[in-house]
C-alpha cells in the first residue's frame, strides 16, 4: 500500500501490482462509489500477471482514504472539502503518479461505475493523457440515460437485502455488506445535489482519436446497455474516435465481481493485446 497527499491535505491511500521486469503499459483502475480499491486485486493481479503495472486508489471518501479523512465508517462516500472537484483533481494526480513512475510506455484509464464517470471526466479535461479508455458499468452521463429510480427497485421485495442490484453472486452481495470499508449510501445522497449535478456531461468534442472499450452487464440498473451504446455514439460523433468496441454480458452492474467476471478480466487482456502490443 502507498499514499500521497491531495492538494486540500487529504491522504489518498493506493494499491500497486508491477509485473516481473519492465512494465509493458500501466492501467489506472478507479473504483465505483461507496467501495474501494481492495475489491480489484483479481484485475490488478490478472493486469501485472500479463505485463502492466496496475494501479488503483481510493479515491476521496471512500475506503481507506475516507476512513483516515473522516474517522468513522458512518461517513464513507462523503466527498469532504472541495467535493466532487476535489475528487477529481486527485484521480488525475494518481494519474500523473503512475504515468511519473513507468515513462514512455501506453497508458489506459479503467473505471468502474462512478470510476468510469470520473474517468470521462478525465478523459474531457486531459486531452491526449490517456492511450485507451476501458469503461465498465458506465453510462451516458446525461439526463434520460442514466436510472433515476432507486437502483435495487427490480429486486425489492420480502427478504431483499438492498443491495441484489450490484451482482447476482449472492456471495458478493453477503461480502459488499459486511465490508467494513463499503456503504450503501445511495450516491445522491453521500455527495449531494451541486455534488451529483457535476456527474452532468457528455464526451468533449473532438478529442485526440483514443482506442475505447465499454462493457456492461445486461441488467446493469444503472444505465444499462441502452446508456452505453448511446455512449459508444457519442464517442464516435462528438469525439471523433474511430475505434470504439462495446460488449455485453449476461450479468448484473458489477461485472468484475459476477459470474462472468473471468470472461471480463480475459476480454480486457485480450483487447489491450491487440491495441498495445508486446514490443
């Protein structure tokens, strides 16, 4: 584990996986709201195991970042000063830590969920930072695309535990609520509306041409693969890009921890081969 401090004084704590020998590429894996980066050790591993370094933080609020900047677990996915902006400024110095620490070689943001919104983000604001784009869970961050009922609503009912939207694996389920380092806290309600309303945006026009891969679970509640051919689109038309692949899967919102999840991880080995090739 290692850390650094955010520009508000926040300790941001992060994991790191390097392949034996020089890395071939980095990937900066971003998490999704009320987890952490301990539940991506399977695609860090899987990630260093093929030749990358791998990093993933927790980002601000949540895991152990939120419970070093808030003190109690009551607290997790509370963004804290400088919101969502703050959140995002310390995505992009990890970013710059793991672009810093393997020079000259391909580099491609992962995101989960709100980690794939964050990603966007970066991805608008940092034109040509990034040599691949891999979204998982994500949507068209746009009125009409994204679920505004609440996200387990499919799955309500006598017995339901809350959280059955995440994953079909009822382990998964049982390990996310037991997990001292996550919370259900609905995001609307952790980050607040001015907070929630920056999740608002499209692809930016015309930006650098950028190898994207999105994957999605077919009842994602979330935005679904609806959202996410909508994204696909509006890379293509806004963006420019011209290689841009979408898959879908049997499967809930949290792909990487569902039954598929071993065809996911196999699925994004195999497109980063073919994109960012052994040298």
């Amino acid at each position: 584990m290692a850390s650094f401090v955010d520009r508000l004084g926040t300790r941001i704590h992060y994991d790191v996986r390097r392949p034996d020998g020089p890395p071939r590429g980095v990937v900066h894996v971003l998490h999704g709201v009320g987890e952490h980066a301990g539940r991506y050790g399977a695609l860090l591993d899987a990630l260093a195991a093929a030749g990358w370094a791998a990093y993933a933080d927790d980002h601000r609020g949540h895991g152990r970042t939120g419970m070093e900047q808030h003190g109690r677990a009551e607290r997790l996915a509370h963004l804290g000063a400088g919101g969502h902006r703050a959140a995002e400024d310390a995505a992009w110095r990890m970013s710059q830590i793991a672009r810093d620490e393997n020079p000259g070689v391909p580099f491609v943001i992962l995101g989960h969920s709100w980690g794939s919104f964050l990603a966007q983000i970066l991805v608008n604001d940092h034109p040509g930072a990034y040599d691949g784009i891999v979204l998982v869970g994500s949507a068209l961050r746009w009125p009409g695309s994204l679920n505004a009922a609440p996200l387990n609503a499919r799955w309500a009912g006598p017995g339901a535990k809350g959280n059955e939207w995440i994953s079909e694996d009822p382990a998964v389920q049982d390990e996310a609520l037991a997990d001292p380092l996550m919370t259900q806290t609905p995001l609307a309600r952790a980050f607040g509306p001015l907070n929630t309303l920056r999740l608002v945006g499209r692809p930016r026009r015309g930006l650098p041409d950028t190898p994207t891969l999105l994957l999605v679970g077919r009842d994602d509640a979330v935005g679904g693969p609806r959202s996410v051919h909508r994204l696909a689109e509006a890379y293509r038309r806004r963006s420019g890009f011209t290689d841009v692949t979408t898959h879908v899967y049997e499967g809930r919102h949290e792909i990487l921890n569902g039954f598929v999840q071993e065809r996911v991880r196999a699925d994004i080995l195999g497109w980063l081969d073919a994109r960012f090739p052994r040298s």
